[in-house]
C-alpha cells in the first residue's frame, strides 16, 4: 500500500470540484506508476496523470487527475471528502 490517505484541504477540495483531481499522502518510496495502478485498482476508475511532489515537512504527495470517464465527485463520496 503506497496510498496513505486524502489529503483534506481547501484547496484539494477546489481541485475535486473544478480539475477532477485528488490529491493523496502517499508512502515517500511510491512512485508515480505505483501510485497510478493503486488508485485504478482501489476504486475502478482510469487515471490520465499522476504528478508528485514532496513537501517542506518531508511528506510525499500525489496529485492524480482522472481520465474523462471517470468523475473525482465519485471516489471523493467513497472517501468521505465531500
């Protein structure tokens, strides 16, 4: 398990609504192809792109948009985020 838990942010929630994004505390050894077969097999949706980006605090975070078919809304409902 690379995936940690959703980041709960104000500005991880503007990108559910306005990019279809979510964004993920992930493990710092998960890499973007990891993290990208995780979320398509946790909660059966296509991903389009995965970017990574470590933070000052020395967290790992995964910023993944969802290909057109599949709806941020949903994933973020089964998470609990909206």
């Amino acid at each position: 398990m690379f995936i940690l838990g959703p980041l709960r942010t104000e500005k991880s929630i503007q990108l559910i609504e306005f990019q279809n994004t979510i964004c993920f505390n992930v493990d710092m050894k998960a890499t973007k192809d990891n993290v990208k077969k995780e979320v398509e097999q946790l909660f059966n949706v296509k991903v389009a792109d995965v970017r990574v980006n470590i933070t000052m605090k020395g967290e790992k975070h995964a910023f993944v948009r969802l290909a057109v078919g599949s709806k941020a809304e949903d994933v973020a409902a089964k998470l609990k985020l909206a």
